[in-house]
C-alpha cells in the first residue's frame, strides 16, 4: 500500500458554465520516504492537483470523481474528500506550503506570535514549554538562529521568512509535505539553501514531500522521482535520472532539450505553439497540436498512462506502439 | 557622427534614501558604474545580479526615467540627462524602448491588445493613417514570428505569457529603436517559453541590427544568449567582459558564488548535497553599508584590505575582463 493514493481524481473549475479541466483523470501512488516533483508549464493544473492532494476544495473548484486516500503510519483515511474536517490532519500529518507563503507571516506580529498560534490551534497535547523546546530544537536543527523569533516579518529577508515557513511545516513531522514553488521567488544563492533544508527535514523525519515547480533544475537536483504534467494529465513518471537520461514522452524530451545550460554551445528551440485553454482541450491526446510526432490515432484516442520498463510510467502511443512493434519481432 | 553611435555610462551613481523613523539612510543603489555599448556592433549586453543589485536601476538610468546623482549618460553623443526639448526626449524615447518584466501587467486587461500597438504608433507620430499605421505594426509583429491576423481583436487574456511578451516586445519595435532594454523579460515565463523569447533577442540582433540590454538573474540564458556580460553586486559592477569567458571561468569571488549556486538540469551533477551549511544571520545584511568590497561578509577569500579599501578595475592578464577584486591587482 502506498502512502498517498490518487486514483481517477478529476477536478475542475466552473468558470461561466464552462468546466476547466485542471486535474484530469490522475492516477499517481506516491510511496513514503520520498521525494516527489510535479513539472509542468504554467496552467497545467500542477498547482490544482496539489490542493485536491491537500483536500482543499472551494468554489470554483471541484472535484467532480475519484479519490485521494492516505494510508498514514496508525490510521488510514479512505478519500480526503468525504472527511467532514481537515483539522485533524492538518500539519500533524499533512502540511502545505502554497506559493507565496513567506508572506503569509502577520506583518505586524513578532514571528514567534505566528508559532503561538500554531500551537494553540494544533499542538493540543503539547504543554507550552513543551512546544517551546520542540521549537527551539527544531530551529537549531535546520541551523537558523533562534533570534528570528523576536523579529517582525519585514526585519527578515525573503530567504529567512520562506525558512520559517517550512520550518513550520515540519514542526509536527508531517508525514506528507506538499510544497508549491518554494524557491521560485528567491536568488539562487538562496534557493540553494532552502532546498538543502528540504533535503535535511526528510532525510531526519523520512517523510514523503511533494514539490511543484516549473524549474527542471530544482527538481532534478532535490526529487527522487518526478510526474510530468500536461493540460490536466500527467503524462510521465519516473525516477529523476530515468527521466532526464531516457525521456519517452515527446512532452518531456523537448522540455528537457529547451534548458540552457551554461558551458553549453548548442543551438536550443523552444516547444513550438502554446498550451492548450483548458476549458475547450483538444481531443485525443492534449499534446498533439504541438507533438512533432502526432498521427491520425494521437488525434482520436487519449493514451492512457502505461508502465513500459521498471518505474517508468507514458501516456503516449508512440512509446505503446514502438513495444508492440518490439514484441512482434 | 559615426563615431558618436555609442552608448556611453560613465562613472554614475544614484544614491536612495531610506527612512527610518527620524534618521535617514543614504545607499548607493548604483555605484560608479561604467560601460559602454557600441551600436555600430550590436551585440547583447547582459547585466546579472542578484536581486537587489542594482540592475532596475541601472536600466531605469540608461531609459532615463530617473536621473543620476553622479556620473553622465551619452547616448549618440548627447548627454540624456541634459535634454530639455519634448521633441529631443521622444527621438530619444524612439530610439532606445523598454521591455517590461511582466507582459501581463503591460497590457490593460480591458483593451484589445491592438489598441496598445495603435497608441504606441500614433504617439510617436509615425504614421498618420491607419493604413500606414497598420502596415508598420504588420512588420513589427512579422520580426517577432507573429501576424496581425492573430493579434486583432484579442484581448490580453486570450494570450499566453509567451505571445504577450513576443506582442510586447513588437511594440517596442514598431517605433524603430536601436537599443532594447529588457529588464528580466522572461522571468514571469515558463522554461520552455523562455528560450523562444531568448532566441527572438538573437535573432533581432542578427536580422535587424539591433542591441540589446539584457537583465537578468538568470545565468543560463545570460551565458547562452549574450556577447558580453555585467557581474552587478550592491551597485557595483564587478566583473565585466566577454560572457563565455566570464562565465566558464570566472574571476570574482562573487560571480564564482553565483555561477556554483546555479542548479543544474542534469541528474549526473547534482550540487545539494555538496552545500556545508554556513552561517546564516537573521536579518537581512547591510550590504549596502558595507565599507570596501560589498561582497567582504560573504567572501571566501575574504582578505584584511577589502573591509576597508574599494577595490579599483583590474585587467586579466589573460582575457579581456574587468574585475573589480583585490585579488587581481597587479602588484
């Protein structure tokens, strides 16, 4: 059994009558104790997905069929949406840093203020001291200096307060962390470092995070194994160096060769055309309009998503096709 | 005249104040700044930099929407910070156009996006007619790989990041500048959109002679699309020279810094587990404040003259760069 079970999750916004297909028919098992990255461009529904993962549904979202269940190290639960409340849950099991969540600190309240309520609406088994010391522990551990708590959010740089913020979500040792582009608002020399703190939270509480970004390096450098997205679809999954080394789908291989890199000389191309609107997505498999590949069958049929070696996953015909044409020799 | 077709910053520094409840902080946000662009040899010019840096403002100078404290600015051999007449500020305005960050924020969600090329066009008195005017915007969305087809009667939202940018970047061209400053033109964009926006600005170099001022934070469509490259730290310019050689070796502690932080597509180079936690303070350092070299609290080879001497431009004796580092005065 694996720890997070996505099976056929739908979910779409109702925008003027209209339904947008951000999350469609997703089939993922996510194991524990790893590291799972979500790619994509921008309005593949990446960011949709981790919500409905987190079960947190509100208008114009919904989730129109399938289940996303959890079975956690003392108790199981079957799908997150019929739980009537989160709150149980929430950070003690699963937490979720969204975008843009270094400026969820209260401007005008000490950061220490932000732990204390932390406490006070989750921590119910814990005495404050006992929740100070967890804190202070926590913080010396993930090597920040204690006086951030005594600062206010605008005294901190950008760097400092998106530590904070994951250093909050582990706080409970979560069982599953799901991160939304955590660095993307920070310089590199940062970045680096707050993707390390990723690394050292998992490797102490051998948790299963789940990090979304549109930043190939960031995932290749920090995931264990890596879920492309396309137009509501994920379309690959397999482990990090499967995936860059051997890319199967057409998606994934001309996102990978449209990176530059430095020292690199060679001439690169950009994916040719545009993501699809959502709401009107185009038939068969969403990527045929761009795929320098497509044939007639592309354009009627969506390829279903299909194991074709060890811990590699496509949804793509070519790839379906090629190991027929493999297997009749 | 020929000779005067140059862009020329010479020693400029902007100083910002800060407020502080009844004390007042001055910073040099730009520091003695020079460089120099030769528009006979267009070329792409990257300034990169960490955020906060200085390179907006840098940008901001050169378009002249804010004017130096120090320092002149020449470009084609008029001093922009002289110019007085509306007639000379819009030849220069035709001559020298911004790209924006954000291609979402440049157009007004409300208007048609054809509305932003006609305005454009009409108020640098291009065109009279709308037939010429139509024409000329017909052959700025052609540089940028779109048509006047495509782009009428659309509103902003039924673009993606990519085309708006692409449309932006037509604006900018429908009045003829030779110079475009884009300032971090591709950071709101994805990846993959990325590199068609990089490889536009080459080929406008290439096909229309024209430069381009490239801002940017990051390193690898810096090395993969410019000429030359600006190192910018706190306001200074550190290290300036040929990209490829700045970039596959570089020479300040500081561009060293940036370029080992740049994560890389590659499973085989994989740098987080390489990172030694070093200390880390909770606020936010005054770099800006620093005495000497900005980047002393952070330096590696940090030695006891860079806390309290400016380092001065040192030539490589090997390359064609500039670095402003101790470490390569010549003794």
């Amino acid at each position: 059994m694996s720890l997070v079970e996505i099976s056929n999750l739908s979910a779409h916004y109702l925008q003027r009558g209209k339904k947008v297909r951000a999350v469609d028919e997703i089939n993922l098992q996510i194991e524990s104790d790893e590291i799972l990255g979500i790619a994509g461009e921008s309005g593949c529904g990446k960011s949709t997905l981790l919500k409905t993962i987190y079960g947190y549904v509100e208008p114009p979202l919904y989730v129109e069929k399938g289940e996303v269940g959890y079975n956690f190290s003392n108790f199981s639960v079957n799908n997150i949406f019929s739980l009537s409340s989160l709150s149980s849950i929430k950070w003690k099991k699963i937490s979720y840093i969204t975008q843009g969540s270094m400026n969820a600190l209260n401007p005008v309240q000490k950061v220490h203020r932000f732990f204390l309520d932390l406490w006070k609406a989750h921590g119910q088994n814990l005495s404050l001291k006992g929740f100070e010391e967890l804190l202070r522990n926590r913080l010396s551990y993930l090597g920040l200096p204690e006086e951030v708590l005594e600062r206010y959010p605008h005294q901190l740089s950008g760097g400092m307060k998106q530590r904070i913020v994951i250093a909050a979500s582990s706080l409970f040792n979560p069982e599953v962390i799901l991160a939304d582009e955590p660095t993307s608002a920070l310089d590199v020399g940062v970045q680096l470092e707050v993707l390390g703190l990723f690394m050292k939270i998992q490797k102490e509480s051998k948790n299963t995070i789940i990090i979304v970004s549109h930043d190939m390096s960031v995932l290749v450098n920090l995931c264990s194994r890596v879920a492309v997205m396309y137009a509501g679809n994920i379309v690959e999954v397999a482990d990090t160096r499967a995936l860059f080394k051997n890319p199967l789908h057409p998606y994934t291989k001309l996102l990978i060769e449209s990176l530059p890199k430095i020292g690199g000389g060679k001439e690169l191309k950009g994916i040719p055309g545009a993501p699809p609107n959502l709401a009107f997505p185009p038939s068969g498999c969403k990527f045929h309009p761009r795929c320098p590949f497509s044939s007639a069958l592309c354009i009627e049929e969506n390829p279903i998503l299909a194991e074709v070696c060890e811990n590699h996953q496509v949804a793509c015909h070519l790839s379906l096709r090629n190991e027929e044409v493999e297997a009749e020799q | 005249m020929k000779q005067n077709n140059k862009l020329i910053v010479n020693d400029v520094t902007k100083i910002f104040s800060q407020r502080i409840f009844l004390s007042r902080k001055y910073f040099k946000a730009v520091n003695k700044v020079s460089l120099e662009m030769n528009l006979d040899i267009p070329e792409v010019f990257s300034l990169v930099g960490e955020s906060g840096s200085g390179k907006t403002t840098l940008a901001n100078l050169i378009l002249n929407i804010i004017e130096p404290d120090e320092g002149d600015i020449f470009f084609k051999g008029r001093d922009i910070t002289k110019m007085k007449s509306k007639k000379d500020k819009m030849a220069f305005m035709k001559d020298v156009q911004p790209v924006f960050q954000d291609p979402f924020e440049s157009f007004d969600p409300m208007k048609k996006v054809e509305v932003f090329l006609y305005e454009t066009v009409s108020n640098f008195e291009i065109a009279r007619k709308r037939g010429q005017a139509e024409a000329i915007i017909e052959k700025a969305l052609g540089m940028v790989g779109l048509s006047f087809n495509e782009v009428k009667g659309k509103y902003p939202g039924e673009f993606s990041g990519g085309q708006l940018q692409r449309i932006a970047i037509a604006r900018s061209l429908a009045v003829g500048p030779s110079i475009l400053i884009a300032d971090e033109p591709v950071s709101m964009l994805d990846a993959s959109l990325r590199i068609s926006i990089v490889n536009l600005f080459k080929a406008l170099k290439e096909q229309q002679n024209l430069s381009v001022l490239y801002i940017t934070h990051d390193l690898a469509t810096a090395y993969y699309v410019s000429d030359r490259i600006g190192v910018m730290l706190r306001g200074n310019l550190v290290e300036v020279g040929k990209a490829k050689e700045i970039l596959d070796e570089p020479l300040h502690p500081y561009t060293q810094f940036l370029k080992q932080s740049v994560l890389e597509p590659d499973p085989d180079k994989k740098k987080l587990d390489i990172l030694q936690k070093q200390e880390i303070s909770a606020t936010e350092v005054g770099e800006y404040q620093k005495e000497g070299c900005k980047f002393s609290g952070r330096c590696p080879k940090v030695m006891d003259i860079c806390r309290e001497k400016e380092p001065g431009y040192y030539e490589s004796p090997e390359k064609e760069v500039m670095v402003k580092c101790f470490l390569y005065e010549p003794s």
